[in-house]
C-alpha cells in the first residue's frame, strides 16, 4: 500500500511546479505591460510651433521638431 503513494506524490509536485512558474509568467508579463505604458507616454504638443528668437530679436529657423 505505501508503494502507492508515489506516483501521486510526483504529479502533485510537478503541478505545483507548473502553477508556480504560470504565475511567475503572468507577473513579469502584467511587469512588462506596466513598463511599456510608462515608457510610450506621448509628448503633449500645444499644436503651435514655438518660435525662438536670437539675440537680435529676429526669429530663428523652424526646425522638423517644431511641428
């Protein structure tokens, strides 16, 4: 009767094997999804060019960021 026993013993493991690392997959996934929304935040742009000036007052050339 206790040679029984094992079989049981192994499956149990090997499914807690199992649940233990599916949820360390969900964690670093749910971890990579919260890195990626903070990293892809959109720079807020007002819609207008900013126009810089020089030392004499005159405007500067727009550059393609600027837009």
């Amino acid at each position: 009767m206790g040679g029984n026993s094992r079989p049981s013993f192994t499956k149990r493991s090997k499914e807690r094997a199992r649940q233990e690392k599916r949820i360390e997959k969900e964690q670093k996934r749910a971890q990579r999804k919260v890195e990626k929304e903070s990293e892809s935040k959109p720079v807020e742009r007002s819609g207008n060019p900013v126009i810089s000036y020089d030392e004499d007052g005159q405007p500067l050339a727009l550059d393609f960021n600027d837009f």
